[in-house]
C-alpha cells in the first residue's frame, strides 16, 4: 500500500517561488504516474501538472504552464513542484496523487485515473 504525504507549502507574496514535495511510503510508486491536483475553496479539484512512470513525459494545466514544473526521483520515491512567478489565484490546497500504470509513458490528467491521494498542503499567495 502506498502513503503520499506533501510538504513545501506555505505563505507567499505574487511573483515568489515555492516546491512542494511528495513523498511515497509503504512500497515504492515507481510503477506510477504522479500528479499534482489543487482545490481553491468553494471549487472543484483540478488537475494542475502530471508526470509518467519513468518520468519522460509531462502535461500541465494551461493555467500553469511556463511556470511550474513537475518532476520525480523514483530512486527516492519523491515528487516535486517548482512553482514559480506565483499568482494569487494558485491558491489552494495541493495535492500530489499517484496512479497504478503499465504504461511507461503516459500522463494521467483525469481525477478518475489516480487511486492514491496525500492529504494536501496549503498554498497561499499574496497579493
């Protein structure tokens, strides 16, 4: 059984910087495809940046591309975010989330193809 627990988040002016990461306890997840999810209050979860199994190929929400950046070290069992020139809307709480795939290569985006979930890290951004 795989654990996912984030940390990196916190209180940031518009234009800084924050990485979250994602740790994998239990069992190794380097036959997943990761993800980073977030949800603003009163709205619905939304896929912001996904990563494959081996790490070769990423996909980003328009909303962030340019300026994060996904990226994993199977070797230990972590995942990042690099946000950068942060916004005010990218307020929410993160959330990393890990896929079971076969597939070296393949990005999942959709909530439905994730069955592991962290708890969430808080992002707050200043204006």
């Amino acid at each position: 059984q795989v654990q996912l627990v984030e940390s990196g988040g916190g209180l940031v002016q518009a234009g800084g910087s924050l990485r979250l990461s994602c740790t994998a306890s239990g069992r190794t997840f380097s036959t997943y495809a990761l993800g980073w999810f977030r949800q603003a209050p009163g709205k619905e979860r939304e896929f912001v940046a996904g990563i494959s199994w081996i790490g070769g190929t990423t996909d980003y929400a328009d909303s962030v591309k340019g300026r994060f950046t996904i990226s994993r070290e199977n070797a230990r069992n972590t995942l990042y975010l690099q946000m950068n020139s942060l916004k005010p809307e990218d307020t929410a709480v993160y959330y990393c989330a890990g896929g079971h795939t076969l597939d070296l290569y393949v990005v999942l985006t959709a909530r439905d193809g994730y069955d592991k979930w962290g708890q969430g890290t808080q992002v707050t951004v200043s204006s």
